[in-house]
C-alpha cells in the first residue's frame, strides 16, 4: 500500500488512522504538560507528534507522511521499522531481556565482533556505552589516561555529544552556556574551504594550511601536554564539510609525531552514511580509538561504543579500567545491532547509500545549486549532504546567522513540510540525509520537494 493510500485509511501499524489522531492528541497533550525536551525554550515549541514509521516514512500527528530526509538526528541508517530488527530485538526480549555488563551474553560478544571486523586496523576490543556523548567521554578518558596527560584537541564546527566532557569538545554554540574554561579542551580551526580560515584557494591550500596551523597550535601548547586529538571524520551536524586530500592523512602523521591519540568520532558518519562502514575508510587512515552509536543499530535502541586500538588496550590489560556503565553492552540494544549489522551486510545497505549519492543526490543537488540562487554550497558522500542556503553567492551572507536561525529558514522548512518532507536544518544549512536503504524513487522525489522550497528561499536573496 502506498503512502498516500495509508494516509486515507488506515497506518502502517493498521491502527485506523481516527483512533491513532485521537491518540497523538492525548500524547501531544501529556508531552507538553510532563516533558522536558531537549535544547529548547520550553514554551516556545510546538513539537510534531509522531503516530508511526516504517521505511523512509513517518506519520504526523494528522496522520499525513512525510518523506524522512532527516533519519531523525541521522541515525535512522536502515530505516524505521526494519522487520529483521523488530524481530531480533523480540526474539531477544524473550531470550533474556538485560543482564549486568560483568557476565558474558551472546548478543554483545557477537556485536562487538561484527563491529570488530568492520573497524580500520587493530581496533579489534569494543567498549559499549548508551550512546555516543558517553562514548566520547570514554574514549577521551581512556586518551588521558593511556598518555598520562590531560588537554584534548578538537576543532571549531563540530558536535560531540551533550554530556560535560562531549559538550565541552564541541566547537558548535551548544558549548557556550556550559564552557567554563576548565575542561582542558582546546578548539582549533579545521578545513572548510567555501568558508575558509586560511584564505586558500584551493584544496591543497586548504590541506597545507589547516595542517600547519593545527601544527603550531600543538607547539604553542605543548605536545606533551595534549592526550588526544579529537575529528568527527566527516563534521555532520555542523555542516558535513568532507575533510580534502590529505588532511587526516596529516592529522594522524602528527598525532604520531607528537604521541597524541588520534580519535575519530564516527557517531553521525559511520554505519554506512557515507558509503563505507566507517567514513574514516575514504581518507586510508587508522585512528587509535573510533566512537560509534547512532547507525550500529539504527538507535533502534540506545546503544554507543568505543573501538579500541590494541596499544591503547593493552594499558588495560593488567591495571583496571576506572569506568563503567549499568546498561553497557545491552542484550537489547547489541541484539539490536547484530541484526542491523547482518541486515545491512545482506541486503547491501552500505553501497545503496554509496550509489544513492554517486548517482541521484549528489548530482541532483548540484542540479539545484546551478538553478537556485539560495544555494551557496552543497557537499557530502553518500546519504550526507548539507545544502549551505545564503542570501548572497557572492559575500556567501548566510541565509540565518551563524547559531540561530531566521524567518528566511523558518520558511524553507514550512515549504519542505508542507511538500511531504521532513527535513534536518541547522542555522543555514538544509541536510539531505535519509536513510541508507531509500530507494531511487524516494531520493528523486526528495529532491522534487527540496526543489520547490528552494524557490522559497530563492525569494529572501538579494538577487
């Protein structure tokens, strides 16, 4: 059944679709007068209610689909609802639903295998956390500790997770009301050529000179002070700017110059979203430690980790690791991921996304950018691309100011909805992100809905 049949009868749950508003309504009722959302001015927002998912579709509380170009907060990698997983997580719910993280249970031996086997290297020991902050935390503390030393490195434009240590890594402005200068973090400018620090003209330029201002920073601060440097492999929230030739390549040379653990922050990027398990794979580099969440399992449910290198392992191998979680390695949440993991192996879930953005988005994107003065800039791999909105191509004004948005965005996002699609936007930036698993159909017709709120955008430029 088609959604647009669904959305006259009856959900993909076959609830009739009567009942399931009446039911949105007193959830949307509960929700405002019980719960506390997250980053938000409480009584400023009017959240969406959710009746259902399934594949690259969910359901608003009216009970209209729209096409899931967000995949929730990019983690939705095979999809809502996939009946392998579904499955797997029941079959396992009645096998034995939790158990403490000192006993072995087969579900988390066998995720942290196909993990394991999938990770760049000899990053073969897996760490599982409840998401991907706290895998940035561990990762961070296992740095400090394995080095003996305390400041970490990570770059402006970046998110790596709510909690105090992640918030604090973070180079977005999500940081500002909870950095108090203490936590040992330094924020250095990465590669970004469309708004480049470094006046480079070219990507080279961009390289070289990115990597020699990371390089006097670390001098001017001491090498053998710094435990870690800390990259989302590709920056996603912040603008998915894929980093150019070369420059991980140079990160890690450094890293290993200066004794620094290189730690590759894979919580949005990996599991597929770039066309490669890990979006580390596209640069040839090996990082000492990967954190993860979000796509191992679709977050279907919570689940994050560390993949540990075997120098940084073996720190541990005689003297204890001083950290720890209740819910780590979950039967439900690893459950969960071995199943996603198999899915995606099976039904060659990694190279759809590949394909997807080789063939349809990318092209199609770059399409709209040549029609559309409001695109400044798109970018990506695989299904993760950002469409950089603007008032002027030429002085490259944002659309909205850098940390806030805008009644021009607030616009375009109206038109995606109101087309049928469900977009992720952040400040000026519209991101094309579905899932791993859409089909050529869904992708076209995402950006038949992206190209007609583009015209909305079109009209708040000043050409």
């Amino acid at each position: 059944m088609t959604a647009t049949a669904r959305e006259q009868s009856t959900l993909p749950t076959g609830q009739h679709l009567d009942e399931a508003r009446a039911e949105g309504a007193r959830a949307y009722e509960l929700d405002r007068a019980h719960v506390f959302h997250s980053w938000s001015a409480q009584e400023q927002i009017t959240p969406m209610t959710v009746l259902a998912s399934e594949g690259s579709y969910v359901w608003d509380g009216e009970g209209t689909p729209l096409l899931d170009f967000s995949s929730q907060l990019v983690y939705t990698n095979i999809g809502h609802q996939h009946p392998k997983v579904v499955a797997a997580i029941a079959k396992q719910a009645a096998k034995l639903c939790t158990v403490a993280p000192q006993f072995v249970n087969a579900a988390r031996s066998e995720a942290a295998r196909l993990i394991a086997e999938r990770t760049p290297g000899d990053l073969n020991k897996v760490f599982f956390t409840n998401g991907g902050a706290d895998a940035n935390e561990h990762a961070v503390r296992m740095a400090r500790l394995h080095t003996g030393r305390y400041k970490v490195l990570s770059r402006y434009r970046s998110y790596h997770g709510g909690t105090d240590t992640a918030v604090n890594l973070t180079g977005d402005p999500r940081r500002w009301p909870n950095d108090y200068g203490n936590s040992g973090i330094v924020h250095f400018f990465g590669p970004f050529l469309y708004r480049s620090q470094f006046h480079s003209a070219d990507e080279q330029q961009e390289t070289e000179r990115a990597l020699a201002h990371l390089d006097q920073l670390i001098q001017f601060e001491g090498p053998k002070s710094i435990a870690a440097i800390v990259l989302e492999s590709v920056p996603g929230t912040s603008g998915i700017m894929v980093p150019p030739p070369g420059y991980m390549a140079g990160v890690r040379e450094l890293c290993d110059r200066y004794g620094i653990v290189f730690i590759a922050d894979e919580v949005m990027a990996g599991f597929g979203r770039t066309g490669k398990w890990f979006a580390i794979d596209h640069f040839d580099v090996v990082p000492d430690l990967i954190t993860f969440a979000k796509g191992v399992n679709s977050g279907y449910v919570p689940l994050g980790g560390v993949a540990i290198s075997g120098k940084i392992a073996a720190t541990f191998a005689d003297s204890p690791y001083p950290g720890g979680l209740t819910y780590s390695g979950h039967p439900l949440a690893t459950a969960a991921a071995v199943a996603t993991i198999t899915a995606m192996e099976e039904e060659g879930i990694v190279e759809n996304a590949a394909r997807i953005g080789t063939e349809i988005l990318g092209p199609g994107l770059r399409e709209l950018a040549e029609r559309h003065p409001s695109v400044g800039e798109v970018r990506g791999l695989g299904v993760f691309w950002a469409i950089e909105l603007v008032a002027d191509r030429t002085t490259k004004e944002p659309l909205a100011p850098y940390g806030t948005t805008s009644p021009a965005m607030n616009d375009v996002i109206a038109a995606c909805k109101a087309g049928g699609l469900l977009p992720f936007a952040n400040f000026n930036r519209i991101h094309a992100v579905p899932p791993c698993t859409i089909t050529d159909a869904e992708a076209r017709r995402g950006l038949e809905i992206l190209d007609g709120a583009l015209d909305v955008a079109d009209r708040h430029t000043n050409s």
